[in-house]
C-alpha cells in the first residue's frame, strides 16, 4: 500500500484544476478543431483589419505562434506587442488552412509600451550584438528562445544517450581543492564577511585557508572526482558548471560553462574513446534535429545550414600528421601546441568534417594522461576538432601505473589521487565536451555568448 500523502499528490497532479491553461506547443500538436481552450502567452506580432484583430502569440514552448482572431468588441488599449495575455475561446480553421483560437474572451496579464524603453521592435531582426545588451529580457527575441530551447533538449537528449548505454550520472562539486588543470585559471573561495575570517583567522588559520582548512577554488572540472567514482562503480558521466578564470573575452570563452565530462572504465584503447565520442554526437545532432526542426530552421535561417558531416566517419590524425599538414598549407607553427587558427584550416582541409588529433607530444598535456606504449615521448590524447568552434572536445587514457603517476603529480594535494591506483585499479579514459561549443557547432552560433541564458566573462556579470 501506498502513503496516503503520496495517493493525494497523485490526485492532485491529475486534478484538472492543477492546470487551468494549456501550453502552445500541446495545442498544436493535439489540435481538435471546436475545443475550447485557454492559453497565455506574449503577443508577437499585432495586425488590425475592419472587423478583427489577428494577434500571433507565444508562450515559450515552441517556435511556433497560436494565431488568435480578436473581435474589435474585445481589444483593449493596453493590448500591444509584447504585452502578455490570457486568452479563452475555440480552435478554429482559418481559410487557409490555419490553426487559430478565435477569442471569446481577452485579458491583458501585462502591459508592454514599446515607447518606455522597450528594447525590440516588431517585425525586426536585431542583430546579435544590440540584443546581448539586454540580457534580462532577450529570451523574448524569436533567435534566442530557438536557442535555449534547443539546449534544453541537447541536454535531455545527453542524458538519454548516457542512460540507454548504462552509464551512472554523478554530480561532483563546484567547490574543491583541485586545479585539475594546474593552469592556475581558477576563481579562489573565501567568504565575504570578514567577521567570520577575523574569526576563523584567531584560531591560527591562514587566510587563504581560513574556511576549508585548505585553498579552495570553482571548479575547472569534475574529472579527477569521476575518475573516483570510475573506480568503484564503473562507468559514469557528469553535466555541470565550470568556471575559468581568462582574462578572454573572445567569441569562444566564457568565465563560467557547462561541461560534460564522461570517464570509461576498463578503458585502455584510444579508439574506444573515440567511438564514444562520435556515437554521442551524431545521436544528440540527429534527435535534436527530429524535435526541434521549426527552432533549427529559425536558426539557421539566421547563421546559414546546418553541418553536413552526420553521413560521414570522423577524421583522426596524428599530431604529427596534423603539423606536416598546416606546413605544407604555410599556417604558422608554433611549439604551443595547436591555436584556434590552425584548429580550423584543419576542419576545413579535412572538408568540415570533425577530426580527431591524437598521440600528443607529452610536454603540451596534462600529468594524468598515459603515455604511448609505442613512445613514451608522446601521450594517448585527444583533441576533437569541429567547425566554428575548432577543439570541442578533449580526452585521453589515464595514467594507470602507479610509479609513473607519483613522478609527476604536481602537488602533496593529490595523494588521495594517486592512492586510487594503489587498491583495486583498473585503467580508465575520459573526455569534456563543452555543452556551449557542441551549439555554437551545431547552430552555427558565432558567439558563445549566445548559446546561455546569462553568459558571464570578464567585466560581465551583471545579474
């Protein structure tokens, strides 16, 4: 037997006075010419004829507009573009073919003067730059509704794909006492009252230690932690905010980013990797397209077509291969590995089509990477690059010999990762894909910035 609390919650959710008022998105896909229904939402578009007023309102749910016939007897002067409503009536076909509600009954919920400083304009584009001004209300422009409601499904569609394959969702922390990357681009904590650090400094403590007894930082990433957890539950993944700490202020970068991060246990080869990556790509590219085809159409109406890569097998080359390539096309070189110039000319001589550059030399990676059987000069990384964007994911095998990890852990801090190769161990891999730049690839969204609701860089957070 059920709770009685849990059967009255139950009831309540199927009451139909949970919700008095139907979602635009589930007008339209169940449409039943003669029902009557009630919708709210925001006016888009306003035309005045003799005997009607066509209003075409959104709520958010799709990119499609519910078309509303007004008689004249109902408008009001508050009635405007931009102003919410709150409208009852019938479905009805209009004479050519339309979907429409014809208005019985109108309530304005709020009034929008265009004239007081209302940032849009009906029936205008505006362009990327003007809108990102106005951060708090740019939701309302048609681009960048398509846009977050396409990232809302990418990020369903990642968990779909996670869980089919069995793959366990863990949140790791925002705060920690890792710089994952040892690049030192990282936020510092501390806490803001200084009673509480004059406080907590009175009991000996530093004042870069004084809260957690040890630096602590935003997270750059969930890896080290996913590698844990890797270690005694088998394959896991994690979709959170991360944060760097850039004085860049570029189309690609962002001060705070979702990342996804994925870490394989009993991973030992490269390429398993590597199929990992691309079956996750191409399956949230083709499911999005499937359910959200009017929000991509809006958008690439906007920022050209779509990328034609999904027919084809991603491109891997060596990093060696990858320099005689971008020296036979005369692309400047540089011993810092590869910058966001060379990144590109190789997506486009590799025709547009992702490709992967592997076996790193070891000096331009990270400590917990595995170096090549074959050449310990070299490690077993990866670097996916894409159009727009140039590297959106990276990855390698971890380091799984306990006497090669202990020679070059940066830091006393991470002991407790290195004791995870002491019990139990098993080799791993794992990659982080960034959740803006997988958009910024697939919608062919120039700026980063437009692919969030609120995007933080530098000299920028103002909500």
């Amino acid at each position: 037997m059920w709770p009685t609390k849990v059967i009255s919650k139950i009831r309540y959710l199927q009451s139909p006075h949970c919700k008095k008022y139907s979602v635009i998105a589930s007008v339209l896909e169940k449409a039943n010419v003669g029902d009557s229904t009630e919708v709210k939402g925001w006016v888009k578009n306003l035309r005045v004829q003799k005997e009607f007023i066509f209003a075409d309102v959104s709520d958010g749910s799709c990119a499609q507009r519910l078309q509303i016939l007004i008689p004249k007897s109902l408008k009001t002067d508050c009635l405007s573009f931009g102003s919410s409503v709150h409208i009852t009536g019938k479905l009805s076909k209009s004479p050519r073919g339309q979907l429409e509600l014809v208005a019985e009954n109108v309530t304005v919920l709020g009034a929008c003067v265009v004239l007081d400083g209302y940032p849009f304009n009906p029936r205008t584009t505006h362009p990327p730059e003007y809108i990102r001004q106005y951060t708090h209300l740019r939701s309302r422009t048609n681009y960048i509704s398509s846009i977050l409601r396409v990232r809302n499904t990418v990020t369903k569609h990642i968990h779909d794909f996670y869980t089919t394959h069995k793959y366990l969702n863990v949140n790791t922390p925002i705060l920690t006492s890792n710089d994952c990357e040892g690049a030192g681009e990282v936020f510092k904590i501390q806490p803001d009252s200084e009673e509480t650090v004059k406080a907590m400094m009175q009991e000996g403590r530093d004042k870069d230690t004084v809260y957690f007894g040890s630096k602590t930082y935003l997270t750059v990433s969930g890896q080290l932690h996913l590698e844990a957890i890797c270690r005694g539950m088998g394959n896991v993944y994690t979709l959170g905010p991360t944060f760097r700490a850039e004085n860049n202020r570029s189309r690609l970068h962002l001060s705070e980013f979702y990342m996804l991060e994925a870490e394989l246990a009993f991973c030992d080869d490269l390429q398993l990797l590597q199929e990992n990556i691309e079956d996750l790509l191409k399956y949230v590219y083709v499911e999005t397209r499937n359910t959200n085809e009017a929000d991509l159409c809006l958008i690439d109406k906007e920022n050209g077509n779509a990328p034609s890569w999904l027919n084809k097998s991603f491109i891997t080359l060596s990093y060696e291969e990858a320099k005689a390539i971008l020296e036979k096309k005369k692309i400047a070189s540089t011993e810092e590995g590869l910058n966001k110039e060379q990144e590109l000319a190789l997506v486009e001589y590799c025709g547009g089509v992702p490709v992967f550059i592997v076996k790193w030399p070891k000096e331009l990676k990270s400590f917990y990477m595995k170096e090549c059987q074959d050449d310990n000069g070299k490690v077993d990384a990866l670097d996916l690059l894409a159009p727009i964007t140039g590297e959106i994911v990276g990855g390698s095998l971890r380091e799984d010999s306990y006497g090669k990890l202990k020679d070059k852990l940066p830091s006393d801090k991470l002991n407790w990762y290195l004791e995870l190769r002491k019990f139990g161990n098993i080799p791993t891999g794992g990659y982080g894909l960034g959740l803006e730049r997988l958009l910024q690839t697939m919608c062919r969204v120039a700026n980063i910035k437009d692919t969030l609701p609120f995007p933080r860089w530098p000299h920028n957070c103002s909500m």
